[in-house]
C-alpha cells in the first residue's frame, strides 16, 4: 500500500531552494498522483521543484470547497494499488486552512500512512515573530467582511485573547486587507498588541508588532499583499 505524502508549497514567488527542503523535491519524483487545489499552478510548481519531471506522466485531482465528498475519498484509490500519493496546497502547508484536511481525514479512516513533510506556514512563522503568546493561541481563519459584523467579531477576539491570555491569529483575502486593518485599529483598545505579517518568505517581507495607539500613527499599506494578523489583549 502506498502512502499519503502533505507536500509543502512556497507562500509567494519565491525559489523553492529558499524555503522547501530538497527532501521534498526528492520525495516527489517518485510521486505519480497528486491532489491539488488548481491544476495549473500545481504543474508550474513542480516543474520549480524538479525541471526534469514529466509532467505529462502524472494525475491530478481537484479538489477545491465544490468537491463533493463522496469523490473527495476517491482519490485515494491509487494508494490501495500500491502507489503513492501526494497533497499541494495553494500556499504553505496542506490540510492547515485548506481542503486538503479532508482528504487526510478520509486518510486515517481507512488506515492509510500520512506523512507531513517539513515547509513554511504563515500561521507558524507569524507567530514565531510576533513576540506574543506561543504556549496559547488560537488559528481563526478568516473574519466576518460585513463592516458591523467584523467589528462584533474583533471585539469578541480581542476579549477572549484577553481573559484566556491567548495569542488571536486570522486572516483576509489580499484585497481585503485594508478595511480590515482600519477595521482594527478603531476598534481594538489603545493597549492591545497588534502585530502584521506580510509577505512572509519574500525579499518584500514586512512583520511588526506594536500597540494599536502606536499603530494609529502610520498604517501600512497591505493593499494585495498577503498577510497575517495576530491580536494580543491585556490580561483581564
């Protein structure tokens, strides 16, 4: 029986030498199955990890939020033919805020080996550089977008951040970093840490952690940049 490889990806245009262990590389030339969230982005990565495979010889599955379940389980059929059978995420590490975490549940369910390999997570690496909490936090995913909403759901952030002294880490599509980051700074009390990762692994790299009160004197602009927001409360 074959095994379920979590294939790391880079989390921007950046060389795979710099954040994917050649490890990888070597694991996946051996791979003929993948599960992949976009095809084509898929195969461009590949070809950064390994300019000698063919790609015309591999598998690809989609699997995206449309996915139905009953063929989501599907694609680990090869693994019961003895081959393996690798998971790409869009970014970062597979089944960490990505559908992959299906596949790996249908995985362990009919006793299949999963095997993570080593690569970059924003949720991680912001963490790492934000100076707060990294024996309590909590990963929230995305936020709500309507304005009323959003501000409920940072206030309701920042008060259980508060009384569990708990390190609050979420995130927003690109586009829709700058309301959300205004969003925060009105809304958060002066003496919460904030701290914005942006561009992670890139040579645009941007992480700074201050207090909002400090943040209201310059905002940075993260208009279509990928990021990363982690909220730290007082004690209360």
């Amino acid at each position: 029986m074959g095994n379920l490889y979590l294939i790391p990806t880079t989390l921007g245009e950046s060389a795979t030498t710099h954040v994917i262990p050649s490890d990888v590389a070597d694991i996946v030339k051996n791979i003929k199955y993948f599960i992949v969230e976009n095809i084509r982005t898929a195969r461009r990565y590949l070809r950064k990890l390994d300019a000698q495979l063919n790609i015309d010889e591999l598998h690809f599955f989609e699997l995206n939020q449309h996915t139905d379940s009953h063929v989501i389980e599907g694609y680990l059929d090869p693994v019961f033919q003895g081959f393996d059978v690798g998971i790409i995420s869009e970014a970062g590490c597979p089944g960490v805020a990505d559908p992959g975490a299906e596949v790996v549940k249908y995985a362990h369910i009919r006793q299949v080996r999963v095997i993570p390999l080593v690569g970059p997570s924003s949720i991680l690496l912001s963490l790492m550089a934000s100076g707060m909490n990294g024996q309590n936090f909590a990963f929230i995913g995305y936020i709500p977008v309507k304005p009323l909403e959003r501000v409920k759901a940072i206030k309701e952030i920042e008060k259980r951040s508060g009384l569990e002294n708990q390190t609050q880490i979420f995130i927003e599509a690109p586009y829709r970093n700058s309301p959300l980051i205004n969003d925060l700074i009105k809304t958060l009390m002066d003496q919460t840490r904030l701290c914005v990762a942006c561009d992670l692994t890139l040579e645009s790299e941007y992480i700074k952690t201050q207090t909002v009160a400090q943040w209201k004197k310059e905002i940075p602009d993260l208009n279509k940049r990928p990021a990363i927001f982690l909220v730290q409360a007082s004690r209360q």
